[in-house]
C-alpha cells in the first residue's frame, strides 16, 4: 500500500498502481444487452441514416431533459458547427476561454471570431459581467459552456442577449442530467448541445446532440445534419453529414439504462474525495449544490500555491509517477492555443481569473473504474507529497 513505502518519485518502488489510473476512463453499460441492440442492428442491416436506435434514442434524452426536440449527432464538435450555423451566427461570438478548444473551434472553423470572456472564480462559467463589455457591432451571439457540469448564469446570460438582440447558446458538454434552479441543462438559451464522447458521463463511443424547444431550429438543424435532404431526391438545404449510427445510439441507450447507478456511483466517489481531502492546507475540492440534479462526473481540486506546499504541477507530477493520470483540464485555456495565441496575443490581458484559475486546476480519476479503496490510496498519495514537500520537490528537480 502506497502510505507504507516510500513513492516513485523519489525513486524508490514501483508505482502505487500498476496500470495507469485515467480521468474520463469509459463507464459500460450491461453488455448483454448492448450486444442484443448491435445484434438487432445487423439484422436489420440499418448500420446508418436515422435509424429506429437513433430515434429511439433521440426520444429518451428528449425525455429526460424534459426538452421537445433532440437531434443526435455524431459527435459533439458537429452539433456546435450546426448549431452555430443554424442560429446564422456571424461577426464574433462571446465564449469563455476556460473551455474544451473544440467550442473556439467551431467558430473559428467558419471565420467567426470568438472573443473570449473570463471566468467567475467561484464557479469556473463564463462571468457575465465581462460579457456586456465584450459586446461590439459585430456581435451576433454568445456561447456559454457549463464546466464541471454546473450550468452558466443562464438567466442574466439571456437577459444580455435580449437586450442586446444577440442569439444565446450553450455548450453543455458537461451538463447531461444537470440542473439550475430545477431546470435541467438542455432547455437554456435558442439551444444547447451534449456529448455523448467516451469520456463523458453518459456516452455512446463517439457521439453528441442538439435539443431545443424551438420547432422551427430544429426542423432546421435535422435538415442541415443529412445534406439538407426533404425526402429521397429533394434537397432543400445546404448540409453535411452529421448523423449519429445505430452502434453508437445502441451505446447510449445502453448507457442510459444504467444512468442512475452512475450518477450513484460518481457521488459515492466524489464524496469520499471531498472526505479525504479534507483539511489539507491549500487544497479544496469543487463544491456541488445537493439541491440541484448532478451527475458528478468530475472531481475537480485546487491548488492555492500560497497555501499549499506543493503547487499544482508538482502534485500532478508526484500522481503520474504512480500512475495517477491526473489532468491540467482546460490548460492553458484556449486564449494560450493556436491559432487564437496568434489572432489575439493580448487576450490574456483582459483574462486575469482564467490565468489564474487555469493555473491551480486538475482533475482525478472517477467512475466505474474507481472505487474508495482506490481514492483512499489517491488521497493518501496526496496526502503523503505535501507531508514531505521539500523532498518532494528535489527529487523532482532531479528528474527535469
């Protein structure tokens, strides 16, 4: 056990684990039942082009949503390129810099510049005060992102936009089977959009959607995700193809079976995170509202370098030498990324939280994979490092 040898990083033993522990390793469903939906899928010999799995599907996260309208897609960066699309956003949209490079990227793939916005430090989300100061003529949206799975400020974000006639939007990546103030993630802004990646909560191998209450939006973005195909030889509008597969819609329905032992599980491991982290000097972990519906699907720490003994790198540099695969999420955000470090090199000056906050972020491993008697070693791990900092931080000198 790692509190009864000395760790790797000091270059004594083996690593506490002896295969590497991954943030967002897959959760899998009953494979049972996953292999009689593939099994059915080839019998029908209907792999593609909005099949009875997709739709299927499509109806069950409407309905869990509580939304009209669910538009699979094949993966999560499509459904923002098509959603983007079809709102016509043009000119610059606001968006967070604290976020996955694919959200900038969706914009910039079609010549719209995102302007990038701070973050509340409290909560990670895109501060809304910063986004009115960001508006210019050529702002046509704004595009905010729930991190951590806790929705943005959705009621003054709408609020700006109608005052300022902007279209809002929201990537919700990380939000499937979350809420603000009762209302679950996926009925905020014209529209929002999930993925359903390996990595996420709730996934479908490769995967994303597009709901919305907007009938008109939707019937738009169906037509725009098959060509723009209105039957067998009319199309009426330009589109791509961003379908979802059956194989994939078999993953997430079999996901979605299992969705509350999930949710179940990843609470259990948050929990015992929070309790064994607990009265570490500098270090906290991130807080979820129990009153709000949560899927706690990310164990998010932060490291005060003037408080704790050992700063962020250092820590996750002591946990990958266990096999710890701890993740920097989101760094160095996406204002320090190419090609926006080049289009906008003084971003970082209006920035100040997100370079800061970006800085002391990482992530643990959960899910199904991880169970208490992993986290108590985790911690332990932690524990451990700060315990014996100044060792801690020559031995790492040693291996730069």
């Amino acid at each position: 056990m790692i509190l009864d040898k000395k760790l790797a990083v000091f270059g004594a033993g083996d690593p506490a684990f002896a295969e590497p522990l991954h943030v967002g390793r897959p959760n899998i469903g009953n494979r049972e039942q996953l292999l009689r939906r593939i099994n059915g899928m080839l019998d029908r010999r209907w792999l593609s082009n909005d099949g009875p799995l997709v739709k299927e599907f499509e109806a069950k996260i409407a309905n869990y949503v509580g939304v009209k309208h669910c538009i699979a897609m094949c993966n999560a960066t499509v459904a923002l390129e098509i959603a983007i699309r079809a709102l016509e956003l043009k000119g610059e949209v606001i968006v967070p810099s604290y976020t996955f490079v694919a959200t900038a990227h969706a914009l910039q793939w079609q010549e719209i510049a995102p302007v990038f916005a701070d973050m509340d430090p409290h909560t990670c989300n895109i501060n809304p005060e910063t986004v009115e100061r960001l508006i210019t003529p050529r702002t046509t949206g704004i595009l905010g992102v729930h991190v951590w799975g806790r929705p943005c400020d959705t009621n003054v974000l709408e609020a700006i936009g109608r005052k300022h006639r902007l279209k809002i939007m929201f990537d919700a990546a990380h939000a499937f089977g979350c809420s603000r103030n009762g209302t679950m993630a996926g009925s905020f802004g014209e529209c929002e959009v999930f993925s359903f990646h390996a990595t996420k909560f709730l996934n479908s191998f490769e995967g994303g959607a597009i709901v919305t209450n907007n009938d008109l939006l939707a019937e738009k973005i169906r037509l725009m995700r098959n060509f723009g195909f209105k039957g067998f030889d009319n199309v009426g509008y330009l589109g791509v193809n961003g379908k979802m597969t059956e194989v994939c819609a078999a993953m997430g329905l079999t996901s979605l079976e299992i969705i509350d032992d999930l949710i179940a599980t990843n609470r259990r491991n948050y929990e015992a995170y929070v309790r064994l982290l607990y009265g570490l000097a500098g270090i906290s972990a991130i807080q979820y509202n129990p009153a709000e519906h949560n899927n706690y699907h990310y164990i998010v720490v932060e490291v005060d370098p003037e408080k704790s003994s050992l700063n962020r790198d250092e820590l996750v540099s002591v946990l990958h030498a266990e096999n710890v695969l701890a993740r920097k999420y989101f760094w160095p955000g996406c204002h320090r990324m190419e090609p926006y470090r080049s289009l906008q090199p003084n971003a970082a000056l209006l920035l100040p939280e997100t370079e800061r906050v970006a800085s002391r972020i990482f992530l643990l491993p959960t899910g199904q994979t991880v169970d208490v008697a992993t986290i108590e070693i985790i911690c332990g791990i932690i524990r451990k490092a700060l315990s014996e900092s100044t060792s801690v931080r020559a031995a790492l000198r040693q291996t730069v």
